[in-house]
C-alpha cells in the first residue's frame, strides 16, 4: 500500500520540520509520498524539501487555518492511506511499516495510533490501555488528527473535506478533526479501530480551549456535529459539567459566556 503524509504548515516552524523530514527520511517503509501546503514562507520549506531523497510534492496553499492547508493537500493525495501529519511531530523509524501492517490485516476506514513526548514523558492524550476495535460515536470527539491514519477507498481525500470554518487560524479555533472524523462516521465509516502504539512523537502543550474564545467557537462546534436541537442539548450539559472549570479558566466568568456561546451557536449555519 502506498502511504500518503499530508502537511499542512503555515511555514514558521522550519526548524521542526527538518527533525520530521529527517524521521521520514529514515522510515523503514518506502511506498510513501510527502505533500506539503505551504501558507507562508515558501521558498524556504522548498529550500528545505530539496536536502532530501523521499517522494514529494510542495505546493502553495492559499488563505490562513490548518483546514485550508489541509484540505490543498488532499487535493494532490495518490496514496491508499494517508494521514495529517502536524509540522512539528516526528515518527519512529518504523511507523510507515507498522501503518501498513495493521491496515493488511484489519483493514479499517480509520486507524488510531498514539503520539508521545520523549522529553517530558506524556502524551497528548489519555489513551486507553487496550485495542479497540471500533469505538463509539462519542470517542470520536477524543480523537487527535495526527493519531488517524485513513483508507482512500472508505474516505476518498477528494471528495471528503474539512470545514474550513474550524480549526487553529479560524473564528472557531478547534474542533476541525471532530468534524471531519464524526462525518466519517456518520456516513457509514464505522471501521474506526484503535491500537495502543506509539507512532508519533510530539512535544506536550498544555493546552486550553476553554477560555472565552474557545468556548464561544463551541456552540457552533456542537451545532455542526450534533445539529441544532441536539447540539443545543448537549452543549448546555458540557457547560455544566465544565463549570467549575470555565469559571477558574475566565477569572470567575461563567453566565456571560455561556450566553455568548449560545448566541453564537444560534447564528451558525450548518
């Protein structure tokens, strides 16, 4: 099978990118491709892509947001599996390899691996112990974007997108991958499996999105994945079991934004 890296970069973090390009350089597997979506910075990533051997395709990706760039990749995607790699992560040696095997013999429409930091020993997220072959609708919403691995043939890049409404350099600054992975599923791509290995390595940040803004980006958030009722619904259930923690967040804000969000969630349109 052939394994298609998409990244999508705003084009700042060179330094990074030459620690990923070198992890992918020394990948045990060699059917794979490299497409990188460029926002800014240009010749410099080109100037980097140049220092090594790998299959690859730079291109330019017009506007801002980690959805637009993405979404320019998947347009140039030719691979059977493909992923979204972040600019700064980096892979174990064998990743590709192991990708690959775990599609041969299970052949999901999503596998889920893991990413680790190796400096400050922690993941991003709080991985369950043990495979999961199939995880539910709501354990899509856990899902990190650079953990999911895809099939083409399930969930075509040409014709699946991210909604460019969402994600880092966007009005609502997260949640793009809860979009794209809950459409999936939605339309039928319940082969979602999840193996406890590490893949990826990324740097630990702590991060929060549940100041204001964010929590304003997630009454349309709720909306989009939900829609309108229920994610009215259970947009009102996150905020109360998130209340405490909102309140120390937003030096003691709660009310206001939760109105906000609301507001916010009633003049989104899906």
């Amino acid at each position: 099978m052939k394994i298609s890296l998409l990244i999508g970069t705003y084009g700042t973090r060179i330094k990074e990118m030459e620690v990923l390009f070198d992890s992918i350089e020394r990948q045990t597997y060699k059917n794979f491709e490299v497409i990188v979506g460029s926002q800014t910075n240009h010749d410099e990533v080109e100037k980097l892509l140049s220092k090594y051997s790998f299959d690859h395709r730079h291109i330019v990706a017009e506007g801002t947001g980690c959805s637009k760039s993405r979404n320019a990749t998947m347009e140039y995607c030719t691979g059977d599996i493909y992923t979204f790699t972040d600019d700064d992560c980096w892979y174990t040696d064998t990743a590709l390899e192991e990708v690959n095997s775990h599609f041969e013999k299970y052949n999901p429409d999503v596998a889920i691996f893991q990413n680790f930091d190796p400096i400050t020993k922690k993941s991003t997220a709080n991985y369950p112990k043990h495979e999961i072959l199939g995880i539910s609708r709501m354990q899509t919403l856990k899902q990190i974007t650079f953990d999911m691995w895809f099939n083409s043939s399930s969930i075509d890049p040409h014709t699946n997108r991210f909604d460019e409404r969402f994600g880092i350099g966007t009005k609502y600054n997260s949640g793009e991958e809860n979009v794209f992975i809950m459409d999936a599923y939605n339309n039928g791509k319940r082969k979602m499996y999840y193996f406890p290995i590490v893949v990826a390595y990324h740097p630990y940040k702590k991060v929060n999105y549940i100041d204001e803004n964010s929590m304003i980006g997630k009454g349309p958030l709720f909306k989009r994945l939900f829609g309108g009722f229920f994610g009215f619904i259970l947009f009102i259930a996150f905020c109360i079991e998130k209340r405490s923690e909102i309140k120390s967040n937003n030096d003691g804000k709660y009310t206001s934004i939760v109105i906000k969000a609301i507001k916010e969630q009633f003049r989104f349109k899906l």
